[in-house]
C-alpha cells in the first residue's frame, strides 16, 4: 500500500469547486499514484464520480462510524495537525506551503513503511 499526501488548497467546501481542484492537482501526479483514493463520507466528493472520470482515480468510500477502515487516512489527519491546528486559519496558507506540509508527511510515512508497517 503506497502512502501519499496530497494537500490541496481550495476556494470553497461545495462538491464542484472540491472536485475541480482536487482534479487539477491529481492529474498532474504520476500513474503510479493515481490509482486509487479513500475518502471520509463528507459530502466533499459527491460528485465522485465525474472526478473519477477527469482523473481516472477510483473513489472508495467507507463505511459510517468505521474510522478502521481509513487508517491511514486518521494517521495522517493526527500528522497534519502538528502543521495545521483544527481551528487554524487556513486562508494564511498558500499552495507551496500545504505542499511543503504534505512532502513532508509523505517522508513520515516512506520512514513508516521502511521500518515494516504496511
């Protein structure tokens, strides 16, 4: 399983402007990391299906109240904190920042994955 963050910044919580923006930056990524992507059920993606079609990244989904389904993802959100406090302001952020965040919880998780963790 290959760990990747990829934080993108985005105008607007509504389906289309998610979908849009997550779009652009994922097409822009290597085959190898767009093969597939978990997402929490927040109405965010529902319009997944047409980001599916734009990227041709499959969308999964899990189930409610089954945060064991998205490890990774919760693993990450706890990582990310250290960077974005859950009530930070997020408009002082600029795109280079949020990738510089997101390079760097990307080698958090090559260093996981090297010691054995899946």
């Amino acid at each position: 399983m290959a760990r990747f963050c990829l934080l993108v910044k985005v105008p607007g919580k509504d389906t289309a402007t998610v979908v849009a923006a997550l779009s652009r930056h994922v097409r822009q990524l290597p085959a190898a990391l767009r093969r597939s992507l978990t997402w929490n059920r927040g109405l965010e993606m529902a319009e997944h299906k047409s980001f599916t079609m734009a990227t041709d990244v499959h969308v999964y989904f899990c189930d409610p109240q089954s945060p064991w389904q998205r490890g990774s993802n919760e693993n990450t959100n706890e990582l990310l904190r250290q960077y974005l406090p859950k009530k930070a302001d997020l408009t002082r952020y600029a795109q280079s920042d949020l990738d510089a965040i997101a390079l760097r919880l990307t080698g958090v998780a090559d260093v996981y994955q090297a010691k054995g963790h899946k």
